[in-house]
C-alpha cells in the first residue's frame, strides 16, 4: 500500500500521460461512453480532443447522474475572505508576497460585520479564505475564528494555507467541516516557477495535504487545478488520479472537486493556456462521468451565462455575491481583490434564477449539532 | 396504525411546493425528513412548513452522522425540536455509496431504545443484523434493497425474504426502489412497507409518479395479502410418477 499520493504520483510521468491523453481515438471515446464504471483511461478518452465531437452524448449523461445522485438542488456557499496577509510568491495571484497591495487581517468585531451581512444574504455555509502569514493567520487564529462564526454557520469550510495533520485534526471540533486545498498545477517544474518564494513552493508538502486531511479525518476536502497554467487536460487527468486514491483510502471522507480557471487581477500573470467554454463543460461532464458521486463546484469566477448553462449539466454547488477582498461585504468594500467576480448577481438574484430553472436553492446541508 | 404503507422522504425535489404536492399524492403519512436540511430553531423552516399536514407524521433521520455517539446525540435534538421520538436511525460513515454501518447502528439502536426511542434503523439486508436489532429494542428494521438512490430495485431480494420470514418486528424496504413495481414486488414477499424518495422526487412528474407508487403499493399488499398462486418450475404430471405405489 502507498504511504501518501506522493507515492503513486511520482510513478507517472507528465510527458507519457499528456500523450496517452492526446492519442485517445474516438473508439476509446465511444467505449467510454458505454462504460458502466468508468476507469482512470476511460477519463482521459473523455477529456481527449477525441471526445469533442461527443459532447452531447456526454452532457445527456452526465446530467442523469447528477440528477439521480443529488436531485434538483443547488448548494449555495460564500467565501469570506478573512486576510490578505502572504508570505508566498505566487505568479498569479492578486495576494502575491511581491503585489503592492495594503495588507489588513480582519479583527474579531470586523469578522463580525461582515457575518451579519452574509447573514443577511441568507447564507448557512462560508468558505474561509486567507493567504499563507503563518506569524499571524495560524492555527490559533482560526481556531479564534471558528470560535467567533460557529453559531451563525451550519456549515464551515476553509481555503487557507497547508496544515500539519495535528492542526486539521485540532480544528475539527471547533466546527470545520471542510478544507479545500488546489494543487494549481501537478506539474512539478511549472509549479516551482509560478511559486519562486515562500512556504508554497514546496511541491510535495501541498501534494500531501489531501493525505493529512484524510488522517486528520476532515469530513470533506475539496480538489483542483488553476486551469490556465499548464495543460489542463494532464493536469485535470493527475486531478482525478488524486481523487481516486483519497476515495479508496480515505473512504469517511466527502471529496469535491473545483475548476477555476485564470482570471486576471491588477498587474496579474497573462493565463498560458486559453481553456475555452466548450472545453470547460468537457471537463464537467468528464467528471460526473468518471465519479457519479462526487461535488462540482462552480465560483463567481465564471460568467453568468455560463454558470446559467451548466448548473443542469453536472454542478452541484455555487457560490453568489462573492466578494474576494478581505472586508469586501461591510468593512472596506474598495479594497483590492484577489481577482475579478464574473458574475456580480445577488444570492437572491442565484436563487430565483434557480428556482426558475426548477432547482430548489441549498442553503443547508448540514448541521454543527451533528459533529 | 398507518393507512399507507408507503413512506417517503423529502430531498432532490425540485422545489418545496413540488415536494409537498408529491407528498400529498402519495397518500403517503409518514415522511422523513433529514435533521442536517432543517432549521431545528427556526419554526418558519421552509421544508418544516410544507410538511405541515395533520396526516403527515414526522419521521426525522440522522443523515450525516458517522458513529453512534452522534446518531445519539442527533435523535435527542429531534426529538426536542420536532416532538417526536421517532427517529430513522441512518449511520453511514461512507459518504459515497452511503452504506450503513452494521456495528454503530445496532449500538445506537440499543442506546435509543433504552432512552424511550421509536427506533427505525437503516440497514444491509442482513438477516442476522436483524435479529440482534431485535434483542436491541428496535422497532422495526428498514433493509435495503439496493445501494440508496440507485434505482436499481430490490438486488437483495434474497436476503429480504430470509428477513420477512424470519421477523418479528415490521420490515420496511428503504433504499433503491426504482419503479413502482420494485415497491409492488417488495409488498407481495411481504414487506409490511418500503419507503420511496429518489425514484419520486427526479421522475419527470414527481406528483402523478407519487400516485403511481401508492397505487402499486397498494397492489402489492393485496396480492401479499390474497396470497400468490405457486409458481411452478416443472410441469405436474398428470399421470403421477409414483401412482404404483398406491395400488
């Protein structure tokens, strides 16, 4: 048995599995299709320029899969950006160490105005987000945090920093339920430029998060690549190979999985790869194919025609009236973002373009009472 | 105690109208209803207010929990906000396929039942979990009939008569009854009810579906009820191979 996903990771090559993937045939597409359980090559032929021409066919099912597992419904979440603090240097992002931007960490009366405004939008579940200042956003410091929020959230998720096993399993009882921590990029190479400096260009520390939340017993962790930074066909390819391990080994554990692709930001990084529309709902459908179970989740990233389209295609899950500065609700709405929202519409905006959809809007879907 | 033998649940609908309108068609008194989905102090809870039927008895579930120690804990909270002590005992610390966990459910069952609980748990068609179930204090057991929200109908059927002939509490079919003649076949070996929700709530047309499954439940315990004609593999010969030894 592999201690961590390190250990089958390093097994493949990047060169071979961009390949493999490209070669696909429209045979290999078709027997995908008409697959029962889907493998690891099946979802690299749905991925494949092969499977272009089927995208229809992909859509249909992909859409009777999520509707047989989750129904018509549609979880609503909020990120609340809790710092901008960061240490790392990351080519992308609106936070990066090396980005003049003023840097504000929310203080407990601060955290609280911008609860009672997502109170007020209805929300029920938040997602925490900090850069990584690991001398002033810590452990200690969410656990702060959860302390504050728990009564007003049913449902606490987190994208901060990587944390050791002992801190994601301390945290736990303080009302987390989920963590999400994206890889950006599983090519090793590329990932080392685009993280020159700081605790985040360590590759192999971020590539065992998953496995520390799985020991740590993390009730659900979320996956993903910034797509815009390499190949994303390889990179969606090494997504669903890490998914696949944590659902064997970690099997208590609820996975979901995101897709952001590059948006830009003040003085931000130009994306090297154009992942288009089309490709995007590729992608989906390949995943809902692949893993009937899974979570897909879609942020304001995407614009609203888009996110209109897909949420009958496989989606489960979205935020709405994001905002990516830390204070960005009530505190200090001008402050620069982490990147631009797409799609601006209010939750209540969401939720009557859901409902008009016929899709009851989620808002939850869980309970602190249960942990 | 119950005039329906179909009981039904509350997710994947489209919209809470929509649920409640299934509900009603289904004829359907016993609902139930996830604890992690409900607002417990909100008495406005919008999936609480569509449930609010004289006939419709709460059956509250603890969907989510992954060990004993919280199904305990979620079905006191239940039974203080909803003013049932009713609970569908559901520990399934496998988020994927949502199977139960034969060990937690029957230490939870044992728990609950000493604490006063109408206990109904959510299991494997396993014949011998059914039977310690019973020395536990259960109320009744809820076998499944294929992986929760597959549809695929009753591929435990098997096991399922072993349990039915063996019971003696009633055995409710609970998961992955597909169409509404899964329901009526799972009535004619002798269910004494099977509970719906998937195959309802993302059919085309949750409510003539609901009424579909009510009729076909019905059937099916009248079928069970006048007995089946035999079912013969072989022919009977009508001159009998053993007549000589009469003579």
């Amino acid at each position: 048995m592999t201690k961590t996903f390190k250990d089958l990771f390093d097994t493949y090559s990047w060169e071979e599995v961009s390949n493999s993937i490209y070669e696909k045939t429209a045979a290999d597409v078709v027997q995908a299709l008409e697959n029962h359980k889907r493998s690891l090559e099946d979802f690299k032929a749905l991925i494949s320029p092969a499977a272009v021409p089927y995208l229809e066919q992909m859509a249909v099912l992909s859409r009777q899969l999520t509707l047989k597992r989750f129904g018509k419904v549609m979880q609503l979440y909020v990120p609340l950006y809790l710092s901008n603090e960061c240490n790392n240097i990351c080519t992308y992002c609106g936070f990066s160490y090396d980005n003049k931007v003023r840097r504000k960490t929310l203080s407990s009366i601060e955290i609280m105005q911008e609860v009672a405004v997502l109170k007020t939008m209805g929300y029920d579940h938040v997602l925490l987000v900090t850069g990584e200042a690991n001398q002033s956003v810590h452990t200690e410091y969410f656990k702060k945090v959860l302390d504050l929020i728990k009564p007003h959230f049913a449902h606490i998720s987190m994208e901060v920093q990587p944390l050791d096993t002992n801190d994601y399993a301390s945290l736990i009882p303080y009302g987390l339920h989920t963590v999400l921590v994206y890889q950006e990029t599983y090519h090793r190479e590329d990932y080392k430029k685009h993280h020159p400096k700081g605790k985040k260009s360590n590759f192999d520390y971020r590539l065992e998060t998953a496995d520390r939340l799985g020991e740590a017993g993390m009730y659900k962790m979320g996956l993903g690549v910034l797509i815009g930074l390499e190949d994303w066909r390889t990179d969606s390819f090494f997504t669903a190979l890490h998914l696949n391990y944590l659902e064997k080994k970690y099997w208590k554990s609820k996975y979901s999985l995101s897709f952001p692709r590059l948006r830009p930001f003040s003085g931000g990084l130009e994306p090297k790869v154009e992942m288009t529309d089309r490709e995007l709902v590729q992608l989906i459908c390949a995943y809902r194919l692949f893993n009937g179970e899974v979570e897909l989740s879609i942020s304001t990233r995407e614009s609203t025609v888009f996110r209109d389209n897909v949420i009958s295609l496989g989606v489960t899950a979205m935020s709405a009236g994001s905002k990516t500065n830390p204070g960005g609700y009530a505190v200090e709405p001008q402050s620069l973002e982490q990147f631009e929202i797409s799609d601006e519409r209010s939750p209540e905006e969401i939720a009557t373009m859901l409902r008009s959809k016929g899709y009851e809007p989620v808002w939850k879907d869980w309970d602190q009472a249960l942990i | 105690m119950f005039n329906s033998r179909l009981f039904t649940g509350t997710g994947k609908f489209s919209s809470t109208e929509l649920m409640e309108k299934a509900l009603l068609a289904s004829g359907s008194e016993l609902v139930t209803v996830a604890l992690k989905r409900v607002d417990l102090n909100d008495h406005k809870d919008d999936i609480l207010t569509h449930l609010n039927h004289p006939h419709l008895n709460l059956l509250p579930n603890t969907s989510g929990v992954r060990t004993a120690k919280e199904a305990v804990f979620a079905a006191q909270l239940a039974r203080e906000a909803l003013e049932t002590n009713w609970i569908k005992l559901e520990i399934h610390p496998d988020p994927k396929y949502l199977m139960p966990d034969p060990i937690e459910t029957l230490l939870a069952t044992e728990q609950l039942a000493k604490l006063g609980f109408v206990v109904l748990p959510y299991i494997h068609a396993d014949p011998v979990l059914c039977k310690r179930l019973e020395n536990a204090g259960t109320a009744a057991v809820m076998p499944l009939g294929s992986p929760i929200g597959s549809n695929m109908g009753l591929k435990t059927i098997d096991f399922l008569e072993i349990i039915i002939s063996q019971s003696n509490v009633p055995v409710i079919i609970d998961a992955g009854i597909g169409s509404p003649s899964d329901a009526a076949k799972a009535m004619e070996i002798g269910a004494d009810a099977v509970l719906v929700n998937t195959a309802i709530a993302v059919s085309r047309d949750p409510v003539l579906m609901a009424e579909a499954f009510k009729i076909a439940v019905a059937a099916g315990r009248m079928a069970f009820e006048a007995k089946l004609g035999q079912i013969n593999s072989y022919a009977v010969a009508s001159s009998p191979l053993t007549s000589f030894l009469d003579d």
